[in-house]
C-alpha cells in the first residue's frame, strides 16, 4: 500500500467512531433503539483497522504525520498530526478492544433505557476522543482531547441526570479533573515557553538541552526556591496525570463515578480513560528521565496511592465501589513502575488490568442486572449456581487480579515488584509498599467473590425468585474478556519462544531508558515466589473471615472500631475536602461575590444605568406634546440659541 492509502487507513480508527457520534447525536429520535446497529459496527470496524496497524508496527513500519497546520501565530506553529509507534499500537489495541465489547454489552445492559440513542452517541465520542489522545504527535493536540475524554466523562457519568447523584458525580468528576488539568496547562505552557514547541521529538532533544536550566519559584515574592526547569515541567504534566488517572489527593472524582451506568465504568473508569495518565507519562519520558526528583515523586505517589486506595477496598459495601477503589490501587502501581523506569512493564500492566478490571466492572454490571439494580453486596450472596456464566467470568477477572499464577494479573503486576526491588532503596520500600497492597488487594477481591456468589443468599424471597442471568449479549463480552484476563499476559513472560515479546516489542520507544539489572537469578525467583504466597495468603484469609468464619468480620471491625471507621468512610477525605474547599468557597461565593459584588457592585450599575435611562426619557419625552406651536416655537428657539453663539463666536 502506498503512504497516502495507509494514513487514511490510519485515520479511519478515530474516524468511525466520530461518525457514529454524528448520526446517532444528530439523528437519535429516528435511530432510538437501533443506535447500536451504528455505534457497534464503526467501534468493531476501528479495532479490525488497529490490528492491521499493529500487524505494520511488528514489521517495522511506524508513522509520523502532520495532517495540516492547525495555528500559527509568530513562532507559534502547531500542525494536527499523527504518531503510530509500539506505544500507540498497543494502547490503539487496548482501547477499541474493550470498547467494541462495552458496546455489545450495552446493547443488553441498556436495553429499553430512555436516553439509548443518546448513550451511544457519547460512547462513540468518548472512543474517538481516547483514539486520537493516542494518535497526537504533539502536545496541544494531546491536550485537547485529554479535554475531550474528560467532557466525555462528564456526560457519561451523568447519563441518567434525573439522578441528584449522577449530576453530582458527574460534576465532581469534571471540577476535579480540572484542578489537575491546570498544572497540566501551566506545564505546557511552560514547555513553549522555554522550548518554542510542542512537538513531540522537538520537545524531547529540547529538554536534553534545557536539562541545567533552573527557575526561581520565590523571585516574583523576593524570596530564592530554584527548582530544575525540567523537573518544574514534569511536576507539572503529572499534575494532569494525577487528576485524570485519581492518584492522592485527587482521586476522589472515580468512586462516586461509579452513579453512571456499568458499561462507562468499564470503559472509561477501568480500561482507558483514566489510564491516559498513565500513557502520558510514558510517552513523556524522556523529559522526566532527566529529572530524578520528579521521578522518585511519580514513583511515591503510585506506591502510596496503591496502598492507600488497598486499604479502602477492604471494606466497602458497594460492588461497583469496590472495582473502583481497586482501579486507584492498580493505577498507583502503574505509576510506581513509570517512577522507577519500568515504562515498558506499565504499559504492560495498563494493557493487563483493561482486560481483567473491565471483566470485573461488566461482570458487576451483570450481577447488578440479574438483581434488578441492587449493588449492596450485604444483600447478595448464593449467586453461583443462579448466573454461572457471570460467576466463572468474574472468578477469572478475581483471580487475575489477585495475581495468581497463570493469570494476566500475576505477569505484569509482578514484574513491577521485582523492579521495584532491584531499583534501589526507594525502590525496596516501595517493594514492600506495594505487596502489602497486593495482599490487600487478593483479600478484598475474593471477599467480593464470597459475599456475593458464596454461602447463604440474603435476598428477599421475592428477589431471589426474580434473579436471572444476563442475555448471551453481555455473558459473550464476558467470555471474550476472560479468555484475555488468562492469556494477555503470556506475551510479557520468557516462557514463550524468543522472550518477553512485549518488552522486546516496547523496546524502540524506550530505547536509552537505564534498567534495573537482576543480578541474582535466584534471588528474583524468591521475590516471585513471595509474590505468590502473598497473594494466595490474602485469598486464604477472605476465605476463612467470608466463607468458614463468616461471623468473624463483626469481631474484628469490633475489635479495631476506629480503622475500620477510617477505611469505611474513605479516610474522610471528602470531608476533609468539603470543610476545607467547598464549604469556605461557598460561603465566600453566597457572602461576597453573589452579595456583594454581583448585588451591591453589577446589578447595581446595570440596574442604575437603566434607572438613570428611564429617568431621562421620562424628562424628555415631556418635549413632545403634540402641538405645532410648540415644535414651532422650540424651532425658533433653537435656531436663535445657534446664532447667538454663531455671533458670539465671530
């Protein structure tokens, strides 16, 4: 294929899905209950067209593209383009895999809702949005539809508005997120600045050079706090990732967007979305490998946020909550292994956990749909033998999870491990940071599995008599999705002829990045082998506290009432937040700015203005009173007053 005919090819990947968005959001009261027979076959379409662009990449051919010049203003010159390397073939693979299969299970899972054609039309734009994230040669680009996932995010999450709850989430997810995106914006605008580009490849020989540049935080306050410019660029980008991907203090927004529908869970809150962060970083290393400092923070933020967001796991009530405080764990552990330089073993563990967290998220959907909307794991329990194709899928997404071994889980998540060890002593505490998390995190996993498919049901009579399974339309997605939580990981292990084929495939994009070396054969045996008793011992005890004691978790949050108060209420976080923030921001707002200045200050002045109008015409319209002696008289006045002056004057 000539050049031309492949970039189009290429093109079409974020085009279909854009197309899709179109007909659906332009022509949704015709389309109604067919909008999947627009939406689906464009999303299966662009994920056929990225395997072939895989199928390119593994035989060497990359493209790099600029479409046309997008602005240009002085030295300001920033073209739309395209970038295809192994980094973006892998996440282009990722992200219309998972989302061709969150479409088809939304065909059942959203069957009869109100807003049908609606939904399919916003999940259309969020995959082109994620696509062209992906696809950008350039920074401005890239942050544009950074934007565009997060408005996406935005509608998705308040899909059913009617919901107090829903518009709430959604709006908390939008506020927080920009917090994050204005360091985002800051750190781009300090890259032109200093740079005179945003272009990817200009962007990185750049930083090379401004590597001994610092800047004055204090200068504009008389104060001296010089911080390396690399390192202040960095801390900013990440600023952005830490929004978009919910690492401390800024993950707030992901729990409580689990109000939206199940499908947008999966694929935005687990697989894609809120991996752009995470895709961010690796695609920028080369700035932040010059900066050790802005490493090690990467680095402390995912172990604390894995650990952090473990511990909350451990104790929540609401399946989909649960999922989704273990998505802030596993993307910490992401971001741990970006800290120490394992970028290739990220995105390994990124491409991992979209298919085994999106299994456990549909796999909560389903549970939730045979339950007619219940979501309190409290009230399941003795599903297993009522909806067993949901059960052995969402027991596959468990054990991977879990990381257990043979499952995808356990092959990149324990790789970060050994990284981590090898990388130092930082690294060595953030080891055993992170395996306390993956203890916590197998425990919590199968406590989900034996609450709600194990032991006793807790339903109503009359709830359980109603409990079903999913249509083939939602278990097949399953299938498919457990079949990649087992199998996705072999491509990352030195069991298969030729090595570790994704490390191997990663490897002309990380090129010059300085590895940990394993100088103990037998020593990293160990760690693994830690790894896994770590893992089987977490689900042992979920075994013994949720299915051969099941009384003894009364006991224990009884025993320790005050940790299990903290883990149970999120650390008080938003709390902490609302007393903090929200509340002093709304009383200055209701105080000041509505009282005072938007009373006393604008509408006084537009109100006066107007008075004052009214006030002169009221005056001046005395003038007309209908009769011609007067305009007359008025005529002769005036014409007398002007040659007064005339005279005057002369």
């Amino acid at each position: 294929m000539t050049r031309s005919v492949v970039l189009f090819r290429d093109l079409l990947i974020p085009l279909l899905p854009l197309a899709a968005f179109l007909v659906n959001g332009l022509f949704g009261r015709w389309t109604r209950e067919k909008a999947h027979w627009v939406s689906v076959p464009a999303v299966v379409l662009s994920f056929l067209l990225s395997l072939l662009v895989l199928k390119d990449v593994l035989s060497g051919v990359n493209t790099y593209a600029s479409l046309y010049r997008w602005i240009t203003v002085g030295a300001f010159d920033v073209s739309v383009g395209v970038m295809i390397d192994p980094l973006a073939a892998v996440m282009l693979i990722v992200v219309t895999s998972v989302s061709s299969l969150v479409h088809v299970y939304s065909i059942g899972y959203m069957h009869g809702d109100r807003g049908y054609a609606r939904f399919f039309a916003y999940l259309s734009l969020f995959t082109f949005s994620m696509l062209m994230l992906v696809l950008s040669n350039n920074l401005l680009e890239l942050f544009v539809f950074w934007e565009a996932v997060g408005l996406c995010s935005y509608l998705l999450i308040g899909h059913w508005y009617e919901r107090r709850s829903a518009a709430d989430a959604a709006t908390k997810a939008f506020v927080v997120n920009r917090v994050g995106d204005f360091g985002f914006g800051l750190g781009l605008l300090l890259i032109f600045v200093t740079l005179g580009t945003l272009d990817y490849q200009a962007v990185f020989l750049g930083a090379k050079a401004a590597s001994n540049q610092t800047v004055d935080l204090l200068a504009p306050f008389g104060g001296k706090l010089e911080v390396g410019l690399v390192t202040l660029i960095a801390l900013l980008l990440f600023t952005g990732a830490m929004g978009k991907s919910a690492q401390l203090p800024l993950h707030v927004w992901l729990p409580d967007a689990m109000e939206g529908p199940t499908p947008v869970s999966a694929l935005i809150h687990a697989a894609t979305m809120v991996t752009a962060g995470v895709y961010m970083v690796a695609r920028m290393h080369p700035v932040f490998e010059i900066s050790p400092a802005a490493m090690a923070t990467v680095a402390v933020v995912g172990g604390g946020t894995a650990l952090f967001a473990a511990t909350i796991g451990l104790v929540q009530n609401d399946i989909k909550r649960v999922v989704a405080y273990s998505t802030v764990s596993q993307l910490g552990t992401m971001f741990l292994a970006c800290g120490i330089g394992a970028y290739g073993i990220a995105i390994f563990h990124l491409m991992t956990h979209a298919f085994f967290k999106g299994l456990l998220f549909l796999g909560a959907g389903s549970v939730i749909h045979a339950l007619s909307g219940e979501q309190d794991i409290r009230k399941m329990g003795g599903l297993r033998n009522k909806i067993p194709a949901t059960y052995l899928t969402f027991l596959i997404g468990s054990l991977s999870l879990a990381g257990v071994p043979l499952f995808a889980g356990f092959f990149s998540k324990d790789e970060i491990l050994t990284r981590a060890f090898f990388a130092g002593d930082l690294g060595r505490v953030l080891w055993g940071v992170a395996l306390l998390g993956a203890l916590m995190t197998a425990f919590y996993a199968f406590r989900l599995v034996y609450l709600v498919f194990h032991g006793e049901t807790r339903l109503l009579p009359d709830a359980a008599h109603r409990v079903h399974e999913s249509p083939p339309v939602m278990t097949v997605p399953l299938w498919i999705l457990a079949v990649l939580a087992v199998f996705s990981g072999w491509v990352g292990i030195p069991l298969i002829a030729g090595g570790d084929k994704i490390g191997h495939f990663l490897e002309p994009v990380f090129a010059g990045v300085a590895h940990a070396v394993h100088a103990d054969i037998r020593l990293e045996g160990a760690l693994i082998a830690v790894s896994v008793i770590v893992a089987l011992l977490g689900i042992a005890i979920a075994d013994m506290l949720y299915r051969t004691r099941p009384a003894t978790p009364d006991k224990v949050a009884a025993t320790w009432p005050r940790l299990y108060s903290l883990f149970l209420n999120k650390w008080w976080f938003d709390e902490i937040f609302d007393w903090a923030i929200v509340r002093p921001t709304r009383r200055i707002s209701e105080s000041f700015l509505w009282k005072v200045a938007d009373v006393r200050i604008i509408d006084a002045f537009v109100n006066g203005v107007g008075s004052v109008t009214q006030q002169a015409a009221a005056s001046w319209r005395r003038i007309q009173t209908g009769f011609t002696q007067d305009y007359a008289m008025t005529l002769v006045l005036g014409l007398l007053l002007v040659a007064a002056v005339w005279l005057a004057a002369w």
